[in-house]
C-alpha cells in the first residue's frame, strides 16, 4: 500500500509537472462550459498575466460573433466527446481578456471523472504562421504577375530591356539599404563600445574614493587601541559604514540599468497610502540630511494611490537624495503630494545648486553628469533610471531648475492601472 500511495504521488507530481511546464496552452472545462484548470501558458497567452481563468466562462476567450454557434458546438462535443482537431479547414479565433483577437489552432480531447465530463483543448497561437501564410500568397500573387508581365516583355525586345534596367535599379536599391543597414549596425555597436568605455572609467572613479577611505579607516583604528580612543573609532567606524552604503548604492544603480535594460522589471500594483508612504520614507532618509536642512511634507486629495509602491519608493530615493546632496545646509527639502480619481501627483523641490539650461537637455541620459556637479560623487545613472521607472509605470515626469537657485521634479501617475499595466 505504501508503494502504491507512492507511485500516486509521483504520478500526481509528475501530472503538475508536465501540466504546468508545457509550452502550449492548455484548458480543461466541465460540462456547463466552465474552465476548470488551465496551465500557466494559457494564462499567459490569454493576458491573464496576474490572475488566473480559472472559473471563467470558456465563451469569454471566444469572439462576441461566435458566441451562439460556439455554446451548441461545446455541449454536443459534451455529449459525444472524441479526441480530434477543432475547425478543420477553417480559421479559428480566440480572445484575450484586453480584448485582442487572434488566430489559433485548437486540438480537442476529453476525459471522465466519476460522472463528471471534462473537455481538454489544446491551444497554440498561430499569428506568426498566419502572417507568413498571408506574406507567401501576396509573394505569389506578387510573382504571377511578375511572370505575366515578363510573358508580355518577352514579346518586344525593348521592353525585355527595359524589364532588366527595371531589375538591375532594384538590385541598387537593395545594395543601398543593406549599406545604410550595415552603417546602422556599425554606429549601433559603437555606441556599446562607447558606453561601456564610460562604464569603465566612471566604475574605476566611484569606486576609488569609498575603497580608499574605508583602507584608511581600517589603517587608522588599528591605532585607536585605548578606552579613552573610542570616539576616535567610532569616527572611522561611520566613515567605513558611508563608505559601504556609497559603494552599495553604486552597485544597486548598475543592478538597476541591468534588469532595466534585461526587461526585467515586474510591476506589481497595489493600493496604498501615500501620506503613510511618504512619512516612512522621509524617517528613513532623514539620517542623510545635512545640518539644519528640513522636510517639508505636504498631501491633499484622496488618501489612497495605487500604482508599484517598491519602484515609486526607488524612484523617491534617488530624487530626495539627490535634493539632499545638491542642496546647501539650512535649506528646506519640500515633498507635496496630490491624488485625484485619476491621476496622482509629486513633486520634489529643494533649494540646491541647480542645473545649468545647457545640461537639462541631457539630464536623463545614462551617464551623464551636469557640469556643475563633476566635485560631487555620483554615477550619472540615477536620473536615467528614474526616467525609465516612471515610463513603466506608465507616468510622465517633468523639471525646473534655475542655476544657483533650486530644482523642482513633478511626477504625473494614474491613480489607477488598468489590467495591471498590460
């Protein structure tokens, strides 16, 4: 008995395995039309990103014009259930739950449980073969009426001329694109070339200054070795913490660009509110405030936002700690939040050095740094990253800066995604 139970469950095991690691959707409905399971392919391919269709009516993934030929098709499919090929001949449709239509291939098959009727439909999208069908039959309605007019050409040895002048101009063409395709490519793989040759040499830079005041620090606490010596200690112990923290943002920023650039970057949306947020995280940042430099908090609107509190919270990191580091002590740091129905917006403003009107054009570029700040640590990536999470999360940003004066960053969110930015 124990073996059976055994066998049981790595069949089971096995079953789920195989089920949810296929590379096809798959869909199990009841009798009543009713979608029982469907494997995490199927919830995908129907823009199910994070729910599941799982008790859904199956009509719902079927176009509005099919639906009353499609609900007696099912039940007598029920009622004498075969395995076969759905639509034979015919070009099926399905929809997705954004409601985007699209062609697919359907297999059918069936199973019992007690008295309980399943049908199981296998499902694969079939876009790309219907677009290469459809570019096959205009390359052969193209090529019938090559050959038609080549028939006609034949017949006069002027326009047979003529015809090869035609080809030879295309074959110039096409020599042309494929130059101007192949200097494409060329700038493109210089441009990597270039940005990871500044990659280098601003990594090489950050990185020296924090590595070498936590080399001096371990070097001088060493020399601290008296009870009377501890503030000293604790002095270079800081030191060596900051120094971390710098070389740990630094790294965070690259991570960042990386799963930026990957695609990599999951938006999860969630309701919360942003009073709460924001007082949380100006406790947390307060400890980077120069002396006599202050928050200035102010909300009106509704309570609640909802949008990916994790990537709003590293966007607001890297805005107020820049607002921290650019502005001069004594110096108001001032935060005003506002949430309509459907927008909500933040806005940053400090009271720091500014940025130069010849810099703003290129202040969201990868590595680029105001010529203002070049005495001032930093790897010219945080902006970029900035800009490219509000861009996620479907947001605008905008900025004013005046030399000498101040900047202010005012960010536009919708108060509600949609589909959870599908």
């Amino acid at each position: 008995m124990i073996s059976n139970n055994s066998n049981s469950i790595d069949i089971n095991i096995k079953f789920e395995a195989l089920f949810n690691s296929a590379s096809m959707a798959i869909i199990v409905v009841d009798k009543q039309g009713v979608i029982a399971m469907a494997n995490p392919f199927a919830n995908t391919l129907f823009a199910y990103n994070n729910t599941s269709m799982v008790g859904e009516i199956l009509e719902k993934l079927i176009p509005q014009r099919y639906h009353h030929k499609h609900v007696s098709h099912r039940e007598g499919y029920i009622d004498q259930p075969k395995a076969r090929t759905m639509g034979l001949g015919m070009t099926l449709s399905a929809i997705k739950k954004d409601g985007t239509e699209f062609p697919v291939e359907i297999s059918l098959g069936h199973f019992k449980t007690g008295e309980e009727q399943f049908a199981i439909a296998y499902i694969a999208d079939i876009s790309k073969r219907k677009l290469n069908e459809e570019k096959i039959l205009l390359q052969q309605a193209e090529m019938e009426y090559v050959n038609e007019e080549m028939k006609k050409l034949n017949a006069n040895l002027e326009a047979t001329v003529n015809s090869r002048t035609n080809e030879l101009q295309i074959t110039l063409n096409a020599l042309k694109a494929s130059k101007e395709e192949l200097t494409l490519s060329l700038e493109k793989e210089k441009e990597v070339n270039d940005l990871k040759s500044r990659f280098v040499s601003m990594a090489s830079h950050e990185f020296r200054t924090p590595l070498s005041t936590i080399l001096s620090s371990i070097s001088l606490l060493s020399k601290y070795i008296n009870t009377e010596e501890q503030q000293k200690r604790d002095k270079h112990i800081e030191r060596i913490k900051s120094s971390v923290k710098t070389l740990t943002d630094i790294l965070n920023e690259f991570l960042s660009l990386g799963r930026i650039e990957e695609g990599k970057v999951d938006v999860k949306s969630e309701e919360f509110d942003i009073s709460e947020f924001f007082n949380d995280l100006i406790n947390e940042m307060s400890v980077l405030l120069k002396p006599g430099q202050n928050f200035k908090f102010h909300h009106s609107g509704q309570s609640n936002t909802y949008t990916d509190s994790n990537l709003l919270k590293h966007i607001m990191i890297n805005l107020i700690s820049n607002a921290i580091k650019f502005s001069p002590e004594n110096s108001n740091i001032i935060i005003e939040t506002e949430v309509s129905a459907n927008t909500t917006l933040i806005k940053i403003t400090d009271q720091g050095i500014g940025i130069p009107v010849s810099d703003q054009v290129h202040l969201f570029e990868r590595f680029f740094r105001a010529t203002n700040v070049t005495n001032i640590q930093g790897t010219g990536l945080g902006l970029h990253i900035v800009g490219r999470y509000i861009e996620i999360l479907k947001g605008t940003i905008q900025y004013h800066s005046e030399f000498e004066r101040g900047s202010s960053f005012e960010m536009l969110l919708p108060t509600k995604m949609m589909n959870n930015f599908e």
